[in-house]
C-alpha cells in the first residue's frame, strides 16, 4: 500500500468516528447527486485557484446532509491518488464522509515555508470550502481536515 499505511488509515478511522459520529442530517437537493458524480472524475471540479475531487460515499441517496473529509495529497501526487486509494475508500463508506481531494498546484502545497509558490493556498482553500458548500449537501459543522506526509503540512 503506497504511502498510506494501514496504522495510518485506522488512526484516521479512529479519529473521524470521535469527531464525526454518526448520524447524517438530511436536505433534499437532487444536484448533489450530479455534482457528486462531476467532481469524482478527472479533472474534478474547477475553482479559483484549482481544482479539486470529491467522492461522495457509495449508497449515498444524493439528498442527505454528509460530514466532510478534505484530505490533502503527498508531496509529488495528484488528488487522483487521494480518491483512488482503497483504504480510505473503504473509511469513506463505512464512515459515510464526503471526501474531498484538493489537487496541489505542481502536484505539491504552497504553504508557509515549502520549498514551492504556486499560489495562495489560503484563498484556494476558501474558494474550495465555499465551492463544496455550494455544491453538496454537507453538515457544515462536521468539517475534518486530514494529510498525510507533505499533506499534513497544509492541516
């Protein structure tokens, strides 16, 4: 399994369960279901700054009301990898979380110190959290933010 080790992934799960719970909120909104589809295919979904995936948790019915796990890639991969990867696949539908994979601009962070300068991650991040707001049902007040290795460094 790539960077993402099974210690990793269970903590995650551990952590998610504390934090999320899990009961889910519902709102009905049919173009979730729609967004949900766009924006877990390549190149997902576009806004200021870049772009991101979100994979909505299978079964979900496109209409309930979903916690959010935005977790940032490795440093070198793409969001791509992020939604591809089985174990937190796995967490996504047994937690039901809508996991949103923003893509690192040069398939890395632009975070205070890193070696790069692709944009402001900031304003990317805002933009995204308002994009993901806008475009699916969510509980708002169950955002987590996760990453692992050079991801970390943007939670």
């Amino acid at each position: 399994m790539n960077c993402l080790t099974i210690r990793s992934v269970a903590a995650l799960g551990v952590l998610l369960a504390a934090l999320l719970g899990t009961s889910v909120a519902g709102r009905a909104d049919h173009a979730a279901a729609d967004s949900a589809t766009a924006c877990a295919r390549s190149p997902g979904c576009a806004i200021a700054g870049g772009r991101y995936l979100a994979l909505a948790p299978s079964g979900w019915d496109g209409r309930s009301a979903l916690p959010v796990l935005v977790f940032f890639q490795i440093w070198r991969e793409s969001a791509k990898y992020v939604v591809l990867d089985p174990p937190l696949r796995a967490l996504v539908d047994q937690r039901g979380v809508l996991l949103v994979a923003p893509h690192g601009e040069g398939n890395t962070w632009s975070y205070l110190g890193a070696p790069g300068k692709h944009r402001d991650e900031s304003a990317f991040i805002a933009a995204l959290v308002a994009d993901v707001k806008a475009r699916f049902p969510v509980d708002a007040r169950r955002f987590v933010a996760a990453g692992f290795s050079h991801g970390a460094s943007m939670v």
